[in-house]
C-alpha cells in the first residue's frame, strides 16, 4: 500500500445492509459476513457479524446497546490522509473493520489491520508543519474542516447513539444525549 491509494481500492465490497428495525434473530437469518447496520434515514449504526449476534439481546438492532460500533471512512480518502487526521485514533474503539462510504452510503468494509499494515509498512509519509487556523495569505488550504471518518458508539449508561470524529480514552467526551442530564460517554468493552 501507498501513502496515494485511495482506501476503496483496498476495500472488500461484499456485506449485507441490515436495517436498524431488524430483530437479531431476523439480522442472523440474512447476514452473509459482515453486515452495515443503518436507520431508517441510512445513517449507519454499528457492524456486525452473526457470531456478534448470537448473545444479543433486544428488539432491534438499533436498540441494542451493545452493537459494536461503526467508523465510516469517505472511501476516495488516501491511507495517508486517514493516518494523518484526528480520525485515526477512532481506532482506539478497538473496532475490527471500517464502513466504507460514498455520499453517506455504505460500498465496502475494510479490516483495520489493512490500515496496520499500512501504517506499519514504513510507506507513510511524516507530516510537515503547517499553519494554524488562521494561516498566512500565502496558505494553500482551502476553509472549513474536512470529516474524514466517523465513529458511531452506543453509550452503554442511557443507549444514545453518538458521533465522534476522534477518541480519546482517558477524557472522554460527554454523551450528547439531549434528553439525560449531562455524563460522560461510557463505552462497553
């Protein structure tokens, strides 16, 4: 791998879509190896696999408080630029496998150890200094934040499914649960 290839081209492209309103029981009878969980607005909730599901116990899949969690990644992103941004430590999760997608919609899975070895590879590049947010009239970057990848974890204290762009286990966030009072992010596992 090359710090250039672009994250699809690594990708495998056969899982199962399973919608959030499925039973696991449901979810075990369809899935084919690893399978994208989405809500009724196809926004992705977790991953899973039908030996995952075996012990789950809840009326749907997006209720389950203890569905493994997804991080989707924009499929035309470089190795270099994942392993470059805040998103990389979203692999602290201690998830197996990446959602891969286009336009909000999953294509493919990656296993994280394709991003290991990567990684591991000695290819990355070490990052140059760059500007800060306000930069210099001769900064190059475009405005305004780029999401590279995105993590979605169940909070396992009130089960509200939040978004995280970067993890980091000694502070975590809050949950951002609007209807609980305030509590840190608390994660099974």
């Amino acid at each position: 791998m090359k710090p250039g290839d672009r994250i699809a081209e690594h990708g495998d492209h056969e899982f199962t879509i399973l919608a959030g309103e499925l039973t696991p029981a449901e979810a075990r009878a369809v899935l084919k190896g690893v399978g994208v969980v989405v809500d009724d607005d196809g926004t992705v909730l977790g991953t899973v696999t039908a030996p995952e599901l075996a012990g789950a116990n809840a009326d749907a899949l997006a209720s389950w408080r203890a569905l493994p969690p997804a991080v989707e990644v924009h499929a035309d992103r470089t190795f270099a630029e994942l392993a470059d941004s805040p998103a990389i430590t979203l692999l602290l999760l201690g998830i197996t496998r990446l959602v891969l997608t286009r336009g909000g919609t999953p294509v493919g899975m990656l296993p994280v150890a394709r991003v290991s070895d990567y990684l591991a590879s000695g290819a990355h590049p070490l990052s140059s200094n760059e500007m800060g947010p306000a930069g210099a009239s001769a900064d190059g970057a475009l405005p305004g934040r780029v999401r590279l990848a995105a993590a979605h974890v169940a909070c396992m204290h009130c089960g509200y499914r939040n978004t995280l762009e970067h993890w980091n286990p000694r502070r975590p966030p809050q949950c951002a649960n609007p209807d609980r009072a305030p509590h840190d992010l608390e994660l099974g596992g």
